[in-house]
C-alpha cells in the first residue's frame, strides 16, 4: 500500500466522523472556490470539486446551494487560508490547516492549544520539508467498470503515482502539480470522485511511547474541535499496537 493510503487509514481523523464539522468544512472551501472562480460549477474547478466533496459526505443539495449563493452575494463572509507548524511531544510535527474570518482569534486559540498539550508552536514554513503536498482522489470502487489494467494505465496517464484498494475503494495519489489533470482525466473517463482533496502525508515519521501517544491524540482532537481549523497532518508513527488504541 502507499503511504499516503496508510497514513489516512491509520490517522481516522475524528473531524470527518462528525457531520456538522465536516459540512462547516465544505462551505468555508466553497466560500473560498466562489470568491477565486465565481458560481458557475462549469467554469470553476474548484467549485466542481467541492461540489464533489460536498456529495461525497452526503451534504443535502440545498446546504449546497446555499452556500453558493450565500458566497456570491454582496455581503459574503470572508475567510483567510492560514498556515501554523508546530511540535506535539515527543517532537512529533504538526501541521495546521485553517481558514478563518478573524486570524488574531484563529492563532491565539491555536497557540492555546499547543501551549495547554505541551507542544510549541513554531515558525511558518519550518516543518514544511517534513509534509509532501499530494492530490488524494478517494473513488467508489464500484464505480469503475473499465478493465482495471485499462484503468491503472488511464490513471498513470493523468499522473497517478500510487494506485491503492480495499473491499470498496480506490485512492488515487498523485503529485501536486499533477492534481488537475487528474481530475481532467476522471471526468474525461466519466468516472465520479467521491472525494478530491490536496493532503500533506509526512515523508518521514516520529516513533513516540505510549503515553506521547495518547498526548499527541488528544492535541488532534483539540484542533480538530477548533471551527477554523480546516485540516490538521502530523508525522506520528502509528505501529499495530497502538493502531488498536485509536
């Protein structure tokens, strides 16, 4: 399996277990697609995407919609994409992704919580050569009905670099730069992502005790609870003893 396939089986991140958080998410991502590219889902592609997102975690039509609208209007709501890197113990990193409408309140809670779990907070870019920036294109596997010699080769055509499967999915990994075409080529295939997301999977990894463990768990859950925080990657290495206490 790839690494990118494993972090994210390993990681279980509790924010998409929760669907309110998950659709807070989504419309802050298509506030942010609208104002870059406008409403037109034919002429924004990353509106498409969170479009696709936005079926992939079964949020209703009209919540759709909604936040369309509500982000072309006049008096839109608007969010900054916003960085923070820090250390958890045992000197695992932590990288913190946020979009937020009030950066003074988004780093002092963000900094709180690293303070109160014992972590630090660190300078922007300073653990950016730990995470690699990948596309993440997460499809239903019953939704390919090509030959899957004819589809892994299609899909390393558009750049795939990693090609994984379970009983009922298919990850595609590819390369940041090679996200969009990708993405050309599922929709050239008429194939549907459930989800198509651009992820940081560590490059290398952190092995910590038991009890750096559990601390380093209950900082994600704290960021994860956090409303600006949009997505949150660390570099905790995760062995099949303490798979089972996640």
């Amino acid at each position: 399996m790839g690494r990118a396939f494993e972090y994210r089986k390993a990681s279980k991140m509790a924010r998409w277990d929760k669907m309110a958080k998950t659709f807070s998410r989504i419309g802050k991502d298509i506030a942010i697609a609208v104002k870059a590219g406008g409403p037109d889902p034919e002429s924004n592609p990353a509106l498409r995407r969170c479009i696709q997102n936005a079926k992939g975690a079964n949020m209703p039509k009209d919540n759709v919609e909604r936040a369309i609208k509500k982000a072309s209007g006049a008096d839109a709501e608007q969010y900054d994409e916003i960085t923070y890197e820090g250390y958890g113990q045992g000197g695992v990193a932590f990288f913190v992704e946020c979009t937020t409408n009030n950066p003074t309140r988004t780093v002092a809670n963000v900094r709180a919580i690293f303070n109160k779990m014992d972590g630090n907070l660190g300078k922007n870019g300073e653990l950016a050569f730990i995470f690699d920036r990948k596309g993440i294109f997460t499809l239903d596997k019953s939704s390919i009905t090509m030959d899957w010699e004819e589809f892994e080769m299609e899909m390393i055509d558009g750049g795939a670099e990693e090609i994984d499967t379970d009983e009922n999915e298919v990850m595609v990994t590819t390369a940041f730069e090679d996200f969009g075409a990708l993405s050309h080529k599922l929709e050239k295939l008429g194939i549907e992502a459930k989800s198509a997301e651009l992820q940081r999977i560590p490059n290398m990894t952190k092995e910590v005790t038991e009890e750096q463990f559990k601390n380093n768990m209950k900082m994600l859950e704290k960021f994860e609870e956090d409303d600006d925080v949009q997505n949150v990657y660390h570099n905790m290495e995760i062995n099949d003893e303490l798979m089972q206490k996640l």
